[in-house]
C-alpha cells in the first residue's frame, strides 16, 4: 500500500490545479490572485505554470522545479488535521504549504498576508 507521502510524490499536479481554481472562485477570488500565491511560493511565472500544467509533471517533478520561497517557513498552521511545521517529508509539507496559502486565498485573507513578505 501507498504511503501518504508516495501518493503526493506521484500525484500530477495538473490533476489537483482545477480544484485549486474552483475553490479560490467560488469565495470570490480569481485565477488571477491564484497565480500570484503559487508564484509566490514556487517562483513560476505564468508561462512556467502552465508548462508544469501541460506537462503534467507529478508534485515531487513540480517542486523540484520550483524556486521555494525563502519565507515558505513562514506557514504555519493546521491543514488537513495535520500541524504544517511539524511534518517531517520535505515535499508533503511543500504540497501541504500550496494548500495553506489556496485556503487563505479562499477565506478572504488579503494577499498580502498571505505572502508573508517580511
């Protein structure tokens, strides 16, 4: 059986992108605020974003290629029952921070709480 973290490694990303844009629109937000947070924390531009789209890259090829945000440390919390900043595998806690700051965007936080920017 798969581990948690195996599933996140091989999951495309490509899969999990609609839901991110139906969640951030149905609270009002836009594709537009969207792009600005996981440029935020992967440092992919537009163009970037929707090459790791069509390539369908899985989460662990996604982050691999991302730039991570040096204050990426900065989210903190709960997600999913789990505390962020106390998972221990390097890239469920990069998918578990994506999914933190698409939360944020969600309820309303304004951007630039979000990318906490010191």
């Amino acid at each position: 059986m798969k581990t948690h973290d195996q599933r996140f490694a091989e999951m495309s990303f490509a899969s999990v992108y609609p839901h991110y844009i139906a969640k951030v629109e149905k609270k009002g937000r836009t594709k537009e605020e969207l792009h600005q947070v996981i440029e935020w924390l992967t440092g992919f531009n537009d163009q970037q974003l929707q090459a790791q789209i069509d390539d369908k890259v899985s989460f662990e090829i996604f982050f691999q290629n991302a730039s991570l945000n040096p204050n990426a440390h900065l989210i903190k919390g709960l997600i999913c029952g789990y505390r962020i900043e106390e998972i221990d595998n390097p890239l469920t806690q990069k998918v578990r921070y994506l999914d933190k700051l698409v939360d944020e965007l969600a309820k309303g936080k304004k951007l630039e709480k979000i990318l906490r920017n010191s």
